[in-house]
C-alpha cells in the first residue's frame, strides 16, 4: 500500500539567512516531517497561498496537518487584545484557516497541534483564553522562551483521542493560551489535570483532532499512528458538518498579502 501524503502547513519568514543568502522564506521545525515520517507517512509541506488554493491543495493529499506558531488574532474571535497576546501572522491566519476549511469540507483527516488547535476552534465559532497564567494561576503549560515544559494529559474516555491509549501521560508543551468556549461539534478529548483543555475533536465518521501540546517533540507517536491510519481510508466525499453560521474568522480577500515575487 502506498505511503499517505501527509500536507504540513509553513509559515513566511520576510527574513532568513543561510551561508551568503539573506532572503524570504517558508518553515517549519524539522520535527514535524520526522514525526509524520516515522508513522509510515510520506510528509510534504504546504507553503502559504492564496486562499482560493487551499481546496486543490487538500485534494492533492491524504491528511492535513496545521502546525504550531504564534498567537491567534483575538479579533477572529471577538476578543480585544490581552496584553501578553503576541503579534498575530496575518497571512497565516488566512491560509491555515482556508486549509483548515478545505480539509473540513472535503472530510480529509485533519491534525491539528498547538497553535492549529485553537485557530480550528476559532474556524468553528469557539473562543480562546488570551493567557494561561490568569486563569489556573500557573505557567507550566510553557517553559522559558524556546524551552518546552511537561505536563501530563488525561484522555477521555470514550473519545477518538481517548481509543489512543487510555492512561494518562506526560506531554512536551509550550503555550500560553488555550480553548475556552468549543467550537461548533467539537468535543473534548483531553484536560490537563488543572482542567484546562488538551485535545478536542469532531465526532463522527472522520477524523478530526486538535492536541494542545506539541507530539512531534516526543517519543510518543500514537497521534501521529492514528492519522497515518486514516489517511490510508478513503476519504468521504460529503462534508462532516451541515452549512454553519457565519463565524469571526471569515477571510476576505484583504487579509492576505500580494505573493513576494
């Protein structure tokens, strides 16, 4: 059987240097490709496009991933800035959620880590907590910058994230905001013992799951197991969810920038 195609999304840097080079580039941590690669995937990266090409570029491969990174626009959700809330990455909101989008419509499986768990929240009408801290009084959900803590999940029972293993376990993490209110369909799969959400997912014949931690840092490889696995299923061709009402991350074509020629 043919590896499935594993679609990563990137980010734009205006500004990487390498040997005598200083110029635009597309990333993301070699972590993911390796995570994706040692599940028995083939793991190609999705640079960001226009919005428009975010359906043909799903129908190209078996499963979307959407990546880790900076904060989500409050205003995507309703909310005005908290101090600590990072400069959100305006053409990466677009894309991400454009793919995001596609992959939800054409029932394609969809993995979504960190940073790309909350913006599926936002995408289904839900809100986030600005900063951790305020609310459960602690930082362990992040090292220092550029450092990962850990903390342990606690799957839930009778969840797709729960039917992974269902003992607790000690995560790599790093954020500092998190889902509050769910999105439209979603459901919790995971908390951290101080109650906070960890994982959630959309029930039903698909597979569709958000971790708030970062498994490509890990050992652990169940996430990624369970998404190659359903990427080697056919995909469906009917949406996983009826038309829904219009919610805050709506794209409109002056969100996203002219391409860097």
């Amino acid at each position: 059987m043919p590896k499935p195609l594993i679609g990563i999304s990137t980010y734009h840097e205006e500004s990487v240097r390498w040997g005598a080079w200083h110029q635009p580039a597309v990333l993301v941590p070699l972590d993911y490709p390796t995570y994706f690669r040692r599940a028995g995937g083939l793991a190609v990266l999705l640079p960001p496009d226009a919005p428009e090409a975010a359906a043909e570029t799903v129908a190209r491969v078996d499963a979307v991933v959407i990546a880790g990174g900076p904060d989500v626009r409050p205003e995507r959700y309703g909310a005005q800035p908290h101090p600590r809330t990072g400069p959100a990455n305006e053409a990466r909101d677009v894309w991400e959620i454009a793919l995001i989008e596609a992959a939800l419509g054409s029932n394609t499986p969809l993995l979504a880590i960190c940073r790309g768990m909350q913006l599926l929240n936002v995408v289904l009408g839900g809100t986030l907590i600005q900063h951790l801290p305020d609310v459960v009084g602690h930082g362990d959900h992040s090292g220092p910058p550029g450092t990962l803590a850990a903390h342990v999940v606690e799957p839930l029972p009778g969840t797709l994230f729960g039917s992974l293993g269902a003992e607790a376990y000690e995560v790599p993490t790093y954020h500092h905001q998190a889902v509050d209110r769910l999105g439209e369909g979603l459901v919790v799969g995971a908390r951290a013992r101080d109650g906070i959400v960890e994982a959630v997912e959309l029930p039903g014949d698909g597979f569709v799951l958000g971790v708030q931690w970062h498994p490509e840092a890990g050992l652990d490889t169940r996430v990624a197991d369970a998404l190659v696995a359903a990427a080697r299923r056919p995909h469906l061709v009917s949406a996983r969810r009826p038309e829904a009402a219009p919610h805050t991350a709506t794209i409109t074509d002056t969100d996203f920038p002219s391409p860097v020629a």
